[in-house]
C-alpha cells in the first residue's frame, strides 16, 4: 500500500524513517485501518526499524488510532526497532497521559528533539 494513499508522508532521515500525517483527523476506520497497514510495511521492510511519528498537523485522533499505535510499537519491538512520537498537541497528549500510553511511547516536544533520541 502507498503511504500517501492511508494519508501518510514517509521520508527518511539520517537511517530514521519520519512519518507525518497529511490529514488534521485521524478519526475514520477505515483510514485508520489503511494507516496501520501503511506502517507495517514500512516496518516490514527493515530489519531493525527506527521510526519517528510526528503528530504536527494532527488535530483529532480517535481510540482506534491509538489502538494502532499499539499494534505499530509492537510490530517495532518485535524487530528490536525504536519507535518515537513528536509534535503531539497537548489535548491530543492528555489522551496519552489519561490512558497512561505516555509510559509505553517515547513522546518527544519537537521533531528534532525526537530525530536525537534516537540510540
């Protein structure tokens, strides 16, 4: 599947693969399924896979999207890859803190503070 078709902009950085979304919602099913699918390719296709999500222009994002957050940071680990989050808007982070998924996620401030966590 194209990540542009799932609404997604995939570019590599330095070895880091950046993923950004293109739409301000990611509330739609359907979507979020493409999403999911988007992204186990990309991690599919390296052998040990360094993700950065940002969270930029997201301005709405439902259970289901965190749900394939979960299932995204799995797929990473069990490759023995590092996945990080960025640029999550603070309505959208009190999500992560209430359902404490800030503890399973390396959520950083900006993209760049994200690019240099990595090990």
């Amino acid at each position: 599947m194209n990540p542009e078709s799932a609404g997604l902009r995939v570019s590599d950085q330095n070895g880091i693969t950046r993923v950004e979304f293109i739409e301000q919602n990611i509330l739609d099913e359907a979507n979020i399924q493409q999403i999911g699918e988007a992204l186990g390719e990309v991690i599919d296709a390296q052998d040990d896979p360094r993700l950065l999500i940002s969270f930029r222009d997201v301005a709405h994002l439902s259970s289901a999207a965190l749900g394939a957050l979960i299932t995204v940071s799995n797929r990473v680990k069990s490759k023995n890859g590092e996945l990080h989050l960025s640029d999550i808007d603070p309505k959208i982070l009190e999500i992560f803190k209430i359902t404490r998924l800030d503890r399973l996620f390396e959520i950083h401030d900006t993209t760049a503070e994200g690019l240099a966590a990595f090990s």
